[in-house]
C-alpha cells in the first residue's frame, strides 16, 4: 500500500510538472515576460559584471564640458577634427573612431572640411560613421541617399561579402530601404564606414545591436564590425542562423540576428580610459610648438580611440543595463570589444530553456509530493530554486551563457505552490481528519509521527514492546449515587482533562477512555526506549494533580475522589483494528490484560500504583519501587511479581524510605517462613507510617500462618480471584 502511495503521488507531481511547465512554455512563446527576463539579465550584469576583463587597448576621447569652456560652442570647425586625428597617429593609435556624424558640409568654411579630410587620408586609420534609413517619399521611392551614388571604392569601405555570395533573405538581418553615408570627401579619406543604428529593447534598454544590415541588395557593417573586420583582416564573412563569422571570430546572436553585449562597466566606472578632447588639442598645440604635449602620446600608442560627445545636451542619451544616462558610444567600444577578444554572451537555445524549465517543474513537484516534513519540503525547493540560480550565473560570468531566469524560477514557484493546493484538497483532507481524531488523545509529536507517515495508519497491526496504563476512580458507583447527573459529569470532565494531559505530555495516547477509567499506551505509534519510564512518571503525576484538585473539591463541597492505576509493558500487537469503515487505534495482548488487572489489585494492598515486572525490569534506573506480592491474577496460571511504584528515582523522602526498608526486612522474613521476624517488622512499619496498607496485608497474613502455618510446597504465591 506504501508503494501504490508513493506512486500515485510521483504521477501527481509529474502531472502538476508538467502542466506549470506547458504554461512556461506558452509564456515564452507569448513574450509577456519578456521585460522581466530582461530586468533579470541587468541584475547579473549589475550584480556580476567584471571590468577587469574590459580591454585595455581601447580610449575615449571625449568632447566634455570641460572642453566646450575651453574651445567654445558645439559644433566646432573640422579642422579641429583633424587636428584630434593627426596628434592620435603621431602617437601611434591603431584606430581612430569617430561617433560623429559628418552628412552635410561644414557652415564655417569648405577649407576646414578639406583640413579634416587630408588628416584621416593622411592617418589612414580613421572611421566615420553613417545611418542607415528606411524613409519612403509618397511616391514609394527612397529618400534615403542612394549608394549608387557613391564609387564602388567608397561603398567597399561600408559592406562587406557573405560567403554565399548572396544578400540574407529579409527578415533575417535588419534591413533598410538605404544609407546616408558620410560626405563623398570624408568618405573617400576615411579608411573604414560603420552604421551607428541602434535599437532599444521594448524596456528602452540597449542590450544588443545588429551586427549587419541589408539595403540595395548590399550587407552593410556596424560601425564596430567595420572596425572589427580590418583589425582582424577579415575580407568575407559568413552569417548563419545564429551566428556570424569574421575571420577567426565566431559572434553569437539572437534569433533576430543581434548580438547581446556582454557589459563589464560604465563610463562612470571607468572601465575604458578617459581623455578630454581639449587635452588632446592642446597636446596638438603643443607638440606643433615644440613644447612637450599636455598629454603623454603612449597613452594613445596601439590603442582603439573613439571620438565622441559626453557634454550635456550634445549627444544621445542611451539606456544601458548599468547606466540610465550612457553616451552610445559606449555601446559602440563595449561592442568593440567583445568582438575582438571573443568575450560574447549567448543566449540559451529553446531547447536548454525547455528542458531546464521541466527539470525545476517536475523536481519540484517531486520534492512537494513525496517528502513529508513541511521543513524539508521549504529546503528542497529553496535549494533547488538557489541552484537554478548559481547555475544561470556560473554560466553568464564563466561561460558567456544567458539562461533565463524569469520564466524558470517563477515555474519553480508556480510548481510550488499547485503542489501545495493539490496536497491541500486531496491529502491534506484526509491529513487534517487524521489530526482531528488524534490530536484528542495522543501528545502532539505522535500525532506530528503519524501526520508525517500517514500511509502507516491502516488496517492492521505490528508486534511491539509498549506500556499501558489502565486509571480507575475508587469507589466511583457510590460517587456517582451521590451526585445529580450534571455535576458529576462536570467532576468526571475536570478529572479527566486533568489526567488526558498529563498522559499526552509524557508522550503516551489515550486509546479509550472506560467510564471513570482510562486506558493509555506509551511507545506506539512512535517508537519511545523508555516507554516504561514515561508511563511511571505520567502514573506519578497524575496521583499529585489529582491531590491538588482533591484540595480544591474539598473547597467547593465536592467529594474526594482518589484514582488507582496500574501499569504493564510486554510485547503486544498495535495498530488500526476493526473494520473499513470504522477502525480504532488500539493494542491487543496478555500485557494488557495484566495492566487492567493490577489496576483493580490496589484495593487488596490500599496501593495507588502498582506495577508488572517488565514494567519494573524497564524503569528500575528511574524510579522507586518495593516488592508487593507474587501474585496469580485470575485466569492466568503463571505467578508474577508486582511493584508499587513510590517515586521518582531518588525522590522518596527518608521517613518514608525508613519505612519501605522495614517492611523489606518483613517481605524477605516472610518469604522464608520466618513468620514471627515478619510480624514484628511489619508492625513496626506501620507504626512509622499507620497508613502503609502493604505493611497491614501482610501482617495480616503472617499472624494467620503463626497460627495455621501453610503446607510444606507453599509458593508464597497470592491467588487473585477477582478484578
């Protein structure tokens, strides 16, 4: 049944697996969450991000405020321009990369735009940068300027051929209806064009750019794959599905054909070098004057120079995933330099979400289903749920892997938390009518044992070594002749109640109650060592709060009422008996017969508590007992020994312990037909305590054998004939 149990809840939990992971499928399909995942990915690179691995060949030459006080209101002449440009090649810059757009001529003169041109030609390292467009005039045709119009020369410098000799097809890079390229004179200097066309993510993000574009049947470059392209002295490249290869170097991209930046910093952090363009103008003028220049050339010698605004209000605010107020050209250069040294993030297949995603669904259903403690089952899924996540950050800091984590992790917790409704409409029904039966008669660990393997309370039963309890009012029928029927069940509640919890608390259960009477078990269901020691001291207490609440009766005018218990432990078969439909949690054997009988013996030695000899043989470590009697109890015809319990181990005070000693001088005396020796002890126990009713039983019976000794074959065995 335990095995059928088990898997039924398997087929449960993989039904619920594999439902949550249906509706992750159907969300990632949707895009709905798209913005979520992406928040996601901005929480590893803020989280995560690593500037040492940020080339360090690749500057910034900023045109900043500081420059704009020195050399005067934006734009400024080109001549400047080429000034920047001769100065970075008199320092050995491997690339100068403007992030400036140069499409209409310059308003302060044609000579300044000549200046600048025969600098980059001069330089033969520069590139420019260009747009490309998709605008239509009414008529349908392009607005965009042709790049028919330019020599074939000049459009090489921009493009790039695929391997297959063929444009993409639409759709699988981005494309336009065309270009606007530099002026005809700067580009024919330049040495390289790049697009600087960028798209944010639907958050206003940039996350990712298109390496490639497709207009007039042409493949245009990225102005960071243009310069990507000469460094590596890549000629051709090839585009597949999901990824393009120039020369030695494989660039990931998305499914739109995109590359996503793998970001190691900010500007603000900086993770790329810094220069004003003002310093480097006057680190021009200075090494035309013969001075040394403001600014070390090594600082620029085999480096990537990008020339770009950062002044207030002169360039175009992008949104990065470290910066809500990133100058573009920083996606240009974190572009850059992932190219060049290979350092892409990839994002995971469909496939490796699917199958992670069912691996979490089911997994966690599994671990909800199957574990019983609720503790457990917590740690399971938020250990799942962190390794999940160690796992997407090991492969984006180390692998350059982008798993999700939106859709994934929250199908962990849907997962969680249908498994819980599942568990609470079907077993957790029958776990809370379980609770509801025991929690009234068992202490509340048991019933957590039992709450934890239910699959274990059916019917049937196992062999076990337990204690039982059998309490008794004395006297009860007289009681209850005495008290109208209202008050007397108030007093049988009060007595009840009182001796319930006492039970419960030294983990036994109440397996019924009889009347007046009560019979517990200590040891079942929960296997208990000590099953006989917790009887004795739950018997124990019980006889002290009921001395307390008989001090209380006494106040109110409510009779005294004192209780007998008898206690035996031996092997006994426990567990659910009756029939389907009604079952009782009981146990069965000659133990308990004896318990009930040694309950009913108190009234022959005017004892409280008296004991089996398993009982005693268990408890001996922990309690004070003496020797009653050998007794046969009716229908038995094997004698056994009985105990009075008397106290906890060592909590018998020395009157009283005088007295026990005494009467065990007598017991030993009597045992060995010294009838005479036995008197006198037992007489002088009583008169150290009057009310030892053993000491008078046995008093009583020495002086009958004084008089009428008992055969020779006398067993010292009392024969008990009735309960």
């Amino acid at each position: 049944m335990q095995a059928a149990t088990r898997y039924n809840k398997v087929i449960s939990g993989t039904l619920v697996g594999g439902a949550v992971w249906l509706l992750a499928l159907a969300l990632h399909w949707s895009g709905w969450l798209t913005v979520t995942e992406l928040k996601t990915l901005d929480h590893r690179f803020h989280r995560y991000a690593d500037s040492t691995k940020a080339g360090n060949d690749i500057v910034l030459v900023a045109v900043d405020e500081a420059s704009l006080e020195s050399y005067g209101q934006w734009p400024w002449s080109r001549d400047r321009h080429g000034y920047v440009v001769h100065y970075l090649k008199e320092a050995g810059a491997k690339a100068v990369v403007f992030d400036l757009l140069f499409l209409e001529p310059d308003r302060s003169g044609e000579e300044f735009d000549a200046v600048f041109a025969e600098e980059m030609r001069a330089a033969g390292n520069v590139y420019l940068p260009f747009l490309m467009q998709d605008e239509r005039m009414p008529d349908g045709n392009s607005s965009a300027s042709s790049t028919q119009e330019y020599p074939p020369d000049i459009v090489k410098k921009a493009t790039i051929a695929l391997d297959d000799q063929t444009p993409p097809p639409t759709g699988t890079v981005s494309t336009y209806t065309g270009a606007k390229l530099p002026l005809p004179l700067f580009a024919q200097a330049a040495h390289g064009l790049g697009y600087i066309n960028l798209t944010p993510d639907i958050d206003g993000t940039t996350r990712r750019l298109p390496p490639l574009a497709h207009a007039k049947d042409q493949t245009f470059l990225h102005i960071s794959t243009t310069v990507a392209r000469d460094l590596l002295q890549a000629d051709r490249a090839s585009l597949h599905h999901r990824e393009l290869r120039l020369g030695p170097v494989t660039i990931p991209l998305t499914a739109e054909q995109d590359m996503v930046i793998d970001w190691h910093g900010s500007l603000e952090n900086r993770v790329y070098p810094v220069y004003p363009i003002g310093a480097v103008l006057r680190s021009y003028t200075d090494m035309q004057g013969g001075q040394p220049p403001l600014l070390d050339p090594a600082l620029f010698k085999d480096k990537i120079v990008f020339v770009a605004t950062t002044a207030a209000g002169t360039y175009d605010l992008r949104v990065t995933p470290l910066s809500p107020f990133a100058p573009g050209v920083l996606i240009h250069m974190s572009a850059l330099d992932n190219m060049l040294r290979q350092r892409h993030l990839q994002p995971a297949s469909w496939g490796l979400f699917a199958a992670a995603t069912l691996v979490l669904t089911l997994a966690t259903a599994w671990a909800f289903m199957l574990m019983q403690s609720q503790w457990v089952k917590a740690a399971a899924i938020a250990g799942l749920a962190a390794a999940y996540y160690g796992l997407a950050v090991h492969a984006f800091t180390s692998h350059g892997l982008w798993l999700d984590l939106a859709i994934p992790e929250g199908a962990l917790a849907v997962s969680f938390a249908t498994a819980a409704t599942v568990e609470y409409l079907t077993e957790g029904r029958q776990r809370r009518q379980l609770r509801t039966v025991f929690d009234k008669y068992m202490a509340a660990e048991v019933v957590d044992e039992i709450m934890r393997n239910p699959e274990a309370i059916r019917l049937g039963g196992e062999k076990k070594e337990l204690s039982v309890i059998f309490s008794d009012i004395a006297g009860f029928t007289s009681i209850s002749e005495q008290m109208d029927p209202e008050r007397l069940v108030e007093l049988l509640n009060q007595y009840l109640s009182a001796m319930t919890e006492i039970i419960l608390r030294h983990r036994g259960n109440v397996n019924k109650y009889l009347g007046d009477g009560i019979m517990a078990i200590f040891g079942a269901p929960r296997g208990e060592p000590n099953h006989a020691s917790l009887a004795c001291f739950a018997a124990l207490d019980s006889q002290a709060e009921l001395a307390t609440l008989r001090e209380r009766w006494k106040t109110e005018g409510q009779p005294e009422i004192s209780a007998r218990i008898g206690i035996n432990s031996g092997w006994l078969v426990v567990g659910n008996m009756g029939s389907q439909a009604r079952m009782e949690y009981t146990v069965m054997g000659d133990a308990v017969n004896l318990a009930s009988r040694l309950e009913g013996a108190n009234k022959f030695y005017d004892t409280l508590i008296l004991l089996g000899p398993r009982t005693y043989e268990l408890a001996a470590g922990d309690i004070e007992a003496r020797e009653v009697d050998r007794m046969r109890v009716k229908g038995k015809q094997e004698p056994v020994v009985v105990f009075e319990l008397l106290a906890r181990k060592g909590g018998l005070p020395d009157e009283r312990r005088r007295v026990i000693e005494t009467y065990r001088i007598g017991l030993e005396a009597y045992k060995q037909r010294d009838f005479k020796t036995a008197a006198a002890q037992f007489e002088a126990a009583l008169a150290l305590d009057p009310k030892d009713g053993p000491a008078r039983v046995y008093l009583e019976r020495a002086e009958e054998y004084l008089i009428a000794p008992p055969p020779e074959e006398w067993d010292g065995v009392y024969e008990l004939t009735s309960k």
